[in-house]
C-alpha cells in the first residue's frame, strides 16, 4: 500500500495540472464544461477513493498471487511478451467488469459514482468508488494467471492502465480517426456516459475498444444525438460519499419492503434497475423520461460558499498529499485516524455545499476533534519534522472550519433547488 500511496505522490498533481488546464481552455474558449460546485464534488469523491484504496480498506475474496500459485499451467518467458499478455489480460478483464457494473444490480453500486456527475469533463473521470469494499477483481484474470504472468507485472500494470483512462473524459476533442478503431477516445467515451436512449450501457471498454465491437456493446457517436450526461435516478447531491451507497440503500429498502422471499435474494442478481412488482406499485421511483429536458441539479451557492468549498477541498488535498508523503511514519493505526478525519471532513464540506442543516454539526464536531487532537499530541501526524509551527496552522485551519459551517448554515440561509430524494 505504501507503494500505491507513493505513485498517487505523484500522479495526483499530475491529474490536477491536466485538470486546470481543460478549466483554462474552456474559459478562453468560452466553451466551458465545469461548474464549480460539480468540480469540487467530482475531486472530492476522487480523495475519498484514493485514501480507501491507500488504506487497503475492504475485502478480496481472492488475490491474484493466490491464483498464480494454484492454477498456473505454463509460464511465459519472452519479457516482452509477458508485458503485452499481461496488459491484454487486464484490459479484457477491465470489460467484462465494467459489463458486469452495468448490469447487475448490486454491481451497478459501485459505478453509478462515476456516472453520476451531469457534466462530462477530467473532473468526472475523478468520480470512483469507495463502496467497491469486496475485492473480485482477480478473478477476472483467470487467463493471466493460467499462463503464469507474474504478480509483480500486473501489480506495476494495474495502477497504470487505471491511470490511463483519465484522458479521455473530455468533450474538448473530436473524433481521433484511424485511433478510433483500436483506443477507447473521448467522442467513444461521452457516449458511455450519456443517457440518451441510444447510447445506455455503450462502450465499456476501458483501453482498447476492439472488445466492444467484438461482443455487440460499441455505439459511435452520432452528430444527430448530443450526448446528456448523468443517471436516470439522478444522485441530487454533492456528497459523494452519499452517492455511493443511494443505489444499495434503495435495493435493502426494496428487499425489506417486497413480500416475495424469493424477490429478497434476486433483487441484488437482477438487471440493473429492476424492482420487485409489488414494491416498484406501491414506492414509484422517480426516474428522467425527457434526457433533453430535465432540471439539473444546483443549490443557491453565493460566490462565498463557493470560494469557502474550494478552500476546504485544497485544505483536504494537501492534507492527503501530506498523509502519502508520510505515509510509512504516520503508522497504521494513525492513517485510520487520518483517513477518518479526511471522510469526515469531505462528508461535512459537501453536505454544506448541498445546504444541508447538520452540516454544520459536523463541521463542528471535526473542528473540536481535529483541536483536540493537536493539543492532545502537540503535532498533525508529524508535520512539525517539516514545518516549525504546523500545528498551529492545523489549529487554524480546523477553527476556520468551525466559523465557516456556523457562518454558511446561519447566515446564508439558502435552499436548494431541487428536493433531495431519500
């Protein structure tokens, strides 16, 4: 895990400089595709994935060095060879799980994150999992494991062609040519993220896009279907951590509610969206009919809470930055601490964005945990090694946190636009 942690060191300001610079180009383009309450909740859930995964937070039900020792027929030798097999491998596995999110029910939880942002742009790309808590994906590696690709290759591979799919969530460049038939692009992406009838459950795959036409999922853009972003039951929220578990609350809402046992265990295995009869009759949800004429959602954010939730997600990055580049000193049970403090304080800023009225008690109650815990140790995790005085920039940062959800609950008293949904 300190590995990982290590490389998203690095690859983090990375995908933020690309970030800033399509914000940038949109602007002097006057063709901008960010808002700035969408943006800060797309980077948001993009932290929260990032420190989950870096804590090793969750449950494989089986690793891939497990399956090399046990199943594993040959081995190939050629270097290069066992580089090209093994990114194959994870590719081809990279579609049929991304199939699977699309339709299965209970699998559909841990996407519809990344599907949920109404704009399309770097930022969404962003948009990943953290209710993903039970590891399958090795299973889908079957094939590498069989012909004996070694651990070591898919473990330095798998982050990279993760990495690899950021760039093409973008509405800024147009169709790429002959790339079109061998790379998934930009114009393949936006259709696999739009919910225009014609394209719903296109283009799953996730480096090459020879798997979607070779098993019926491939949909070209078309000029006469602009594509519109988000998800049929829209999420009409900013707090990504609630985004990620609203499909799987619905679907235990459903199976308690259903009178049929049998719906109770088939629910979680059937096409997404499914619901038992009697309870879709009796609990109707609402879903988008008209993709080109739906309310989107917003709040009444003032230029204030708007600048106020930008500073809170760079307070939160640096802070991540900080916990990767400390990772090893901070010690295990610290990064539990840590990571906490980074979910809470991510859950609290977002429900403020979304005008929520406990926001500010969990405002308040980071900010007096986050005091205590700097006069407890007299430190943040070890940032007085490299910055003289951090604690007290630490202390200032957690009462400014305490003013700021005090001021925007009391004092800005908006609403939101759009009722949300429970």
């Amino acid at each position: 895990m300190e590995t990982y942690a290590t490389a998203l060191l690095y690859a983090i300001p990375f995908f933020i400089l690309l970030l800033v610079i399509e914000i940038i180009y949109g602007h002097f383009k006057k063709n901008q595709k960010h808002k700035v309450m969408d943006t800060i909740s797309s980077i948001s859930s993009g932290l929260t994935n990032i420190v989950k995964d870096s804590l090793g937070l969750g449950l494989i039900l089986v690793s891939y060095p497990f399956l090399l020792e046990h199943l594993a027929v040959t081995q190939i030798k050629a270097t290069w060879l066992v580089w090209l097999v093994a990114f194959i491998a994870i590719d081809f596995a990279g579609y049929w799980n991304h199939r699977l999110s699309h339709h299965i029910n209970f699998f559909w939880n841990q996407h519809v994150i990344h599907h949920s942002s109404e704009e399309f742009n770097l930022a969404c790309a962003l948009r990943q999992s953290i209710s993903n808590l039970i590891g399958y994906f090795p299973l889908m590696l079957l094939p590498a494991a069989l012909l004996g690709v070694p651990a070591q290759v898919i473990a330095i591979l798998a982050p990279i062609h993760l990495f690899a799919q950021f760039w093409y969530h973008t509405q800024h460049i147009g169709k790429m040519g002959w790339l079109e038939y061998i790379i998934v692009t930009p114009s393949q992406h936006r259709v696999h993220h739009a919910i225009n009838p014609e394209y719903i459950d296109k283009n799953l795959g996730q480096i090459l896009c020879v798997w979607d036409r070779w098993f019926g999922t491939f949909q070209e853009e078309l000029e006469t279907v602009p594509p519109q972003y988000g998800v049929l039951k829209p999420a009409a929220t900013w707090n990504p951590v609630r985004i990620n578990f609203q499909h799987l609350w619905r679907l235990i809402k459903d199976a308690w509610r259903t009178q049929s046992y049998w719906d109770k265990v088939r629910i979680w295995f059937m096409p997404t969206g499914w619901r038992p009869a009697d309870v879709k009759e009796k609990f109707p949800v609402s879903t988008i009919e008209d993709v080109y004429h739906f309310e989107r959602y917003d709040t009444n954010s003032t230029a204030k809470l708007k600048g106020y939730a930008i500073f809170q997600m760079l307070a939160t990055l640096a802070m991540i930055l900080f916990m990767f580049y400390n990772y090893g000193t901070i010690g295990f049970s610290g990064l539990l601490l840590f990571g906490a403090f980074i979910f809470v304080g991510i859950y609290g800023y977002t429900s403020l964005m979304d005008r929520e009225g406990h926001a500010v008690w969990i405002e308040i109650f980071r900010g007096l945990a986050g005091l205590g815990f700097i006069a407890m140790t007299g430190d943040w995790f070890g940032l007085e090694a490299y910055l003289p005085f951090g604690r007290f920039g630490m202390a200032t940062y957690f009462l400014v946190t305490i003013l700021g959800g005090i001021y925007f609950t009391f004092s800005e008293q908006e609403t939101t636009n759009i009722e949300i949904p429970v």
